[in-house]
C-alpha cells in the first residue's frame, strides 16, 4: 500500500493545478495502478492483473 499511497500523492501534486483530468498508470508486479486527478477531483483504481494496454 506505500506504493499506491506514494503513487497517489505525486499525481494529486502533479495535477492539482490542470483543469482537465490527467491519467496516470504505473505497472508494478502483476498489478496495474491508475490515478485520474486535476483540481476538482481524484479517482484511484487498481487493476488486478496488468493487461498489454498499459504496459510500455
């Protein structure tokens, strides 16, 4: 959970100025992590296995 609380913390503080939601996802392990932020609001949600579209 310290990666998903770290993760969460860097996106609010990247965004916290955009008006538009910016999307972010990290890949860790088998997992997939995806932050939406700007200035108005916040959504979190964990993907239990990392599919091919996320990854790099």
């Amino acid at each position: 959970m310290a990666f998903a609380a770290e993760l969460i913390g860097n996106t609010v503080t990247e965004f916290s100025k955009t008006e538009e939601p910016q999307i972010k996802v990290e890949i860790k392990g088998d997992k997939a992590y995806m932050v939406e932020a700007n200035q108005f609001m916040l959504t979190f949600r964990v993907e239990p296995e990392a599919s091919d579209n996320h990854k790099d």
